[in-house]
C-alpha cells in the first residue's frame, strides 16, 4: 500500500515547484512592464516609423481578414480551386518535366500528379468541374525522353559549331623538356 502512494518529501517538492511555477508567472507581468518602461526611458521607441500617423489602409468598417488579404497581395498568391489549380499545373507539367534530370523523378512528379487528380475526381467538387485526366505515365515519360534528347543533340551541336579558343601557354607551364 505504502508503495502506491508518493512519498511525503516528492509530494511537497511537486507543491513547492508549483508554488514557484505561480510566483514566476505573477511575476513576469512586472518584469515585461519593468522592461518597457525602461526602454521608454532610454527612448527606444522614440522616432519609430510612422509614429503619430493613422494605420495605412484601416478603413472605416472591420475586416477580421485584412492581414490575409494584405499578404495575398504582397506575396502574390494566387488561390485557386483544386479544378482550376490541377488545370494549370497539367498545362505546365511539360515544362516542369524538362527540368528534370532523371527518369524516376519524373515518374515520381507524374504519379504524384495523378494521385491528386484522381482523388479530386472522386472528392466533393469544390469550384467548377474537374475536366483534367491523369496522365498516361508511359506516354508521357516518352515524350521526356525525346524532348530530352532534342536537347542533348542541340547542346552537342551548339558547341561543335562554336569557336574554340586556341589555348594560350602559361608561362608557369612552359615546356621544360626542349632544355634550357
């Protein structure tokens, strides 16, 4: 029985740090207050921009939600539906594609792709109706493939055709086996 109960000195230490714990909290009120208040003195806060001056663009009646709006704008986010979103992303897949290096990445950013577009098919239609398909996997890691190519071709080209530069002999390099 005594071995379920906390002894008497851990059941005081648990108080005692609750006590403190409580003091620290009423305490800290003063202290943030004690902290301003001399930084007032020092005139920290003197001469701080827009001092004096109304809030920009405070209007006359409440928007809860004007600092989401605010950083819509100045972050310029464009929210879409999940529709028109998965529309976008499928015009610019292509070019997404491109950037892309290896074939498992690539299949990997296109089934990720179709899983998003499958699961809003079958989800609640937020927004107008969903008209993208999900890609064929196989076709388009094929269209990668040729495109990529193309690039490659056209690089080799590009830098057979551009003039080379005759290299110019350092004199740290100079030919030390024709004597001195």
């Amino acid at each position: 029985m005594d071995e379920e109960r906390p002894p008497e000195d851990e059941t005081r230490t648990r108080m005692a740090s609750r006590a403190a714990a409580r003091a620290r909290m009423e305490q800290q009120q003063t202290w943030v207050d004690l902290q301003v208040r001399q930084a007032m003195e020092r005139g920290d806060f003197d001469d701080l921009p827009g001092a004096g001056k109304p809030i920009a663009d405070l209007g006359e009646h409440h928007d809860p939600d004007w600092w989401i709006k605010k950083l819509v704008e100045r972050e310029n986010i464009a929210v879409l539906p999940p529709s028109l979103q998965l529309r976008k992303e499928d015009g610019e897949l292509d070019d997404r594609l491109d950037k892309i290096h290896r074939e498992a990445e690539v299949r990997d950013v296109l089934e990720d792709f179709n899983k998003r577009v499958i699961a809003a098919r079958y989800g609640n239609p937020v927004g107008p109706p969903l008209i993208t398909m999900p890609r064929d996997v196989e076709a388009t890691v094929a269209a990668w493939r040729e495109r990529r190519d193309v690039r490659r071709r056209e690089t080799r080209t590009a830098a057979a055709a551009a003039p080379t530069q005759p290299t110019r002999r350092r004199w740290w390099r100079r030919d030390l086996s024709a004597g001195r």
